[in-house]
C-alpha cells in the first residue's frame, strides 16, 4: 500500500543528503532549509547510507599510483617504479618534486661500501640539493660523464658530486673534462690517462648510477653547452628523443649517431643497464619521450617519475 509519510520522508532524507553531499551544507543549515531538527538530519544522512542511497567512494591517489607503477614495472621489465604525485606539470615543479623524492629512494637505499655515480644536468641539482646526511662506511661517489662546458650555461656537474660526496662523508671523484670532444681520437688519447682511466672504470664498476634524461631542445643544458655544429644540431633535433649521460637516442632506443658517441667522454650506455640500480630520475611534458626512449633500450632499471609522465608511458604503444 502507498504510504504518503513514508515517501515524504525518503524525499526529506534525498534532499538532505543531497545538499551535505553536493551543495556542502551544514548539518544545522540543512535542519533550518527542511524544517527538522539537526539529530534528524544526522539520522537521515547514516539512513542514506545504509539503504544504498549514497555510496561513497574514496579514491588513495597513492595507491593508484602503486598499480599504476606495477603495470610499468611490468611493460618496461624494470625493477621498481616510484610515481611522485605533482600539483602541476611544469618544467620547475615537476623537478623539485622528484628531487626530493630521488634523493629519499637514494638514502633508502645505500648502505656501506657502495659506489655512486651519477650524472650532472639540473634535475640532478634537485636531488643533490635534496640529499639527507648519511653515515655510511667506505662509500665512493663519482661522476659519470664529463660535464665541463664551452659557454657561460652551468652544467651543476661539480656542485652534484661535491653535494653527494657531502651527503655520504667521502672524497668524490671528478671528471673534469668537456662531455663531448671534437675528435674520437681526443677521446681516445684523453683516455689513456691513468688518472682519466681510473675514474671512468669506477663509474663503470659503480653499483648505483643517478641519472636523467635530457631532452633535444634548445633550451636543454647540454645543447646550451654549445657542443655541437648546425649539422649534428640538426641531426639531434630530427631524430632524437632524449640523452643519457650526453649520448642520444630515437624513440625506440637506439644511439642517434655513432660517431658522436665515440666522440663522447663518460660511461657507455650499455654498461648502464648491467648496474644492481641505474636510477632514472626524470618527467615533465618535454621528456616523456626520452623517457619512454631510454626504457625502450632498456638503460636503466629503476624509474622515478611524476603521475603525467606516468601515464603517458603506460598508454603509449
């Protein structure tokens, strides 16, 4: 049978919900507005609940973020992905964010004896700058590539290892050389320094690697770093994705021009992937496909990125 008090009531506890839910009102406001009392209100808002009216859904940004990085995991074969939730996707913010968090998954992770390497460029400043004091025994910090540059553009080279050699309570080494040279037979010759040699085999023999990515554009450090001619100039613009470490890739991961990677002073990319954790520290608009580039030849193993960049890698083919 049709109970009219009983359909003026569902109708009072629709409408109550509807303005706590929807339009934020008090429970003592909605009590005025309806011509109850604010108990009754109460009652209807826990009566909607349990009859199925209302359901509430809570959504954990960090736990979507943690299936999220599992399917990553999975389609690039990595080790360990850590997404770090950004407020807004540009350049400046998304660094400062995985900075710090960088430099967090870094003092999880070190423990006595290890050998540190790491690139330079200003992601990289962000998780120097980020980094926590730390003792632990007999660690090595060394640079990975050459940083020195040809114009008034800073490569931070010096300040990040001299700040993780800080963090850690070591003497860090240093490669005080131009990242690209003009010649291979420079490399070479540069190269068969004793002192030169030791330092690029501890940055091979290094258990974790730090690096980013950098992206072909002209606002980019290294192309700042005026390295190249118009020809080569043209070459990473056309076809380039990103560069570790200052050698390029295509979007598919493999080096961009031979020959400028022989004329390039630091690690080898292969040797990168054969690290217990090569740690790329990299997101924002401008890198997502070097991103994607350098996790399609596999170089690194770890992945640390903000929720944008995230995305796109697990959409993307």
């Amino acid at each position: 049978m049709y109970d009219e008090r009983t359909d003026d009531k569902r109708g009072k506890m629709l409408d109550a919900v509807r303005m706590y839910y929807q339009l934020d009102y008090s429970q003592q406001e909605i009590a005025k507005q309806l011509g109850v009392s604010r108990p009754t209100v109460s009652r209807f808002i826990q009566q909607a609940k349990e009859e199925g009216y209302v359901v509430i859904s809570i959504i954990d940004p960090l736990e979507n973020n943690d299936l999220l990085a599992g399917k990553i995991e999975r389609k690039f074969g990595l080790k360990k992905v850590v997404i770090v939730n950004v407020p807004n996707y540009t350049d400046v913010v998304v660094r400062k964010y995985l900075g710090v968090a960088a430099a967090k998954y870094l003092d999880n992770i070190i423990k006595d004896g290890d050998i540190v390497a790491a690139t330079w460029g200003t992601t990289l400043y962000e998780v120097a700058l980020n980094l926590q004091d730390k003792h632990v025994k007999d660690v090595k910090v060394v640079q990975l590539n050459g940083g020195v540059s040809h114009s008034e553009t800073s490569t931070y080279a010096s300040e990040i290892i001299s700040l993780f050699g800080k963090a850690f309570h070591t003497v860090p080494y240093f490669i005080p050389l131009p990242a690209i040279v003009d010649h291979p037979i420079v490399k070479k010759t540069i190269e068969t320094d004793r002192h030169i040699r030791n330092i690029l085999e501890l940055g091979k023999k290094a258990n974790i690697a730090m690096v980013t990515v950098g992206a072909p554009t002209e606002d980019s450090v290294l192309i700042k770093a005026n390295y190249f001619n118009e020809a080569e100039l043209k070459l990473i613009y056309e076809k380039g994705a990103g560069d570790i470490c200052s050698r390029y890739f295509n979007i598919n991961g493999t080096i961009c021009s031979q020959e400028l990677d022989q004329r390039t002073i630091g690690i080898d990319l292969n040797d990168l992937k054969k690290k217990e954790q090569s740690i790329l520290v990299a997101g924002g608009i401008r890198k997502v496909d070097g991103i994607y580039g350098a996790l399609r030849g596999r170089y690194t193993n770890v992945l640390i990125t903000d929720q944008f960049s995230a995305k796109y890698l697990m959409e993307r083919p």
